[in-house]
C-alpha cells in the first residue's frame, strides 16, 4: 500500500515537472520568434534610414 502511494506521488512529480519544462520551452520560443521579428524589422528600418541619408 505504501509503495502504490508513492509511486502515485512520484508520477503525478514527473508529469507536473514535465508539463513546466514544456511551458518553460514554449515560452522562450514565443520570445525568441517574437525577438527574430524585431530584428528584421529594425533591420529593414536601417537599411530604409541609410539609402534615405545615402540621397542627401
């Protein structure tokens, strides 16, 4: 009886932890794609910036 307790235990731990390590991975994708979007943005802006000053 004891056993079967902790075994339960021990898995519900295993799933919780896997379930926050998913979280963890998915939000730091969400930042990096969010990251990688602003990157090109600012990028484009500077080459627009640099053809513009590049006329004067």
């Amino acid at each position: 009886m004891m056993t079967t307790t902790l075994f339960v235990i021990a898995g519900i731990l295993l799933v919780a932890v896997i379930a926050r390590q998913l979280v963890f991975i998915y939000s730091r994708t969400l930042l990096l794609r969010k990251d990688a979007a602003i990157t090109r943005v600012r990028i484009r802006e500077e080459k627009e910036y640099l053809f513009i000053k590049g006329l004067y």
